[in-house]
C-alpha cells in the first residue's frame, strides 16, 4: 500500500498557512515524492483571494478590518473563500504519481473521491455532480461572482444540491497541489458583509446543517483522513 505524509498543522495565519502550502509544493517539485495530505485552520479567520482575482471588488476591505479578519492571496486560482469554522485540507503530491491523470479535472475527480468519502463517514451524503446539474440551475448568477461558494464549477461535490466544500488545484513542473475548504459551519450573512455577492444559503450548506449537530474538528479531520486512505487504497501516516 502507497504511504502519504500526514500533517496536521492546526491554527494559523492567512500568511502562515498559504506559506507552508507554497513550500510543500515547492518541496515536490524539487523531487519529494511522497503524496502529503495536511489539515490546517485559520486564526484569526481569514478571506482567501484566487491567485488572479481584483482584491478590490472581491472582498469588502472595512468589514474584515471591523470583524480582524485577515485577507490574503493563494497560489491557486477560484474565487474569495471565508475561511471561518472550517477545515481547510490539502494534496501535494507529482504529477507521475500512479494515482494521478495528468490532467487537473482528472486529478480533482480522484481527490473528490476522498472528499466523498470523509462525508459519507460523517454521516453525510455527498455526491460529485457536473456543472449542468441541479446547482448550475440553483445559482443563477454572473460568471464573476467573486464568491467561491456563490459560483459553480465543472465539477461540485454537493449534499442535497447544495455546495458544502470549495476546491481549486495549481500545477507545476513535476507537481501539484489543490487545497479547499470544507465547511463545518457556515454564517451567510457573515460571508455576504465580507465577500460582496456572498451568502447564498439556498445554494451553501455545512457539516453542522446537515448533521443537526455540533461537530468537533478531531471528528472530522478522522473521517476525512479515514476517507482519503480508503477511497485511494494509501496508507496516511
């Protein structure tokens, strides 16, 4: 059984998170060919910008100032993220990796089925569905929505229509990483003050919605590293 690296690195900054991603994948370019999975959190909350969207008419500068929320820009593309009472994960790993097509939708398609996976251990049915699905016909919107979780993709993993967790994938030379955010709660009044067109509740949901519950972050990083290694047959460690 392939063995992957597993790090939990907890609660950080906007700064400090998007940093440890950038060295990991600087890492596997460089010639590190173990696959890592990496669990973080964001403290203080953060807004998280797509490597090529406008800052200025993507997040609302005074509310995250007024709320002490940091706003920061990833290496990969998408749209504004509110990283708030989430968990936020990543995969960086070659490109040559048995597991991997050589392709950015393929290579989404089989961390989806990790993703799939950790919900379905939670208790929670998610599904993969294509953009022509029911959420495309649910978000009836600009194609420049600047909010993640407001905007379709090709591909969404949704639990009853609704979008729960938020993905996007930067390649390299040799190597790969894709981070996203999975919901555990979610305000949407909150992340409509921060990221202008926000908010969309009809088409959003969250670990706790779906549960009825109060969720704990041991609990979910479990499910969602049990779910990687059993979806992809690797051994996390």
């Amino acid at each position: 059984m392939t063995a992957w690296r597993y790090l939990d690195t907890g609660p950080a900054s906007g700064a400090e998170n998007m940093a440890m991603d950038e060295k990991l994948l600087a890492e596997a370019v460089q010639g590190n060919a173990v696959p890592v999975l990496r669990f973080y959190t964001w403290d203080p909350p953060a807004v998280s910008l797509g490597r090529f969207q406008d800052e200025a008419s993507s997040v609302n500068l005074a509310a995250c100032r007024k709320h002490g929320f940091d706003i920061i820009r990833r290496i990969t593309g998408g749209r504004a993220v509110l990283h708030w009472r989430e968990l936020t994960y990543s995969v960086i790993s070659p490109i040559d990796h048995d597991l991997f097509p050589n392709d950015v939708l393929g290579t989404y398609k089989v961390l989806a089925a990790g993703l799939i996976a950790g919900f379905v251990r939670l208790g929670v049915p998610a599904e993969m569905v294509s953009r022509s699905g029911v959420f495309a016909d649910m978000v009836k919107r600009d194609s420049k929505e600047p909010a993640c979780f407001s905007s379709p993709s090709w591909y969404e993993i949704l639990v009853h229509g609704r979008k729960i967790v938020g993905s996007a994938q930067r390649r390299l030379a040799g190597a790969f990483l894709q981070h996203g955010s999975i919901l555990v709660e979610y305000d949407p009044r909150l992340e409509a003050e921060v990221i202008p067109g926000g908010g969309m509740q009809t088409a959003v949901t969250c670990i706790r919605q779906e549960l009825g519950r109060d969720v704990g972050l041991d609990e979910v990083k479990s499910a969602f590293r049990s779910g990687f290694s059993e979806a992809l047959g690797v051994s996390i460690r």
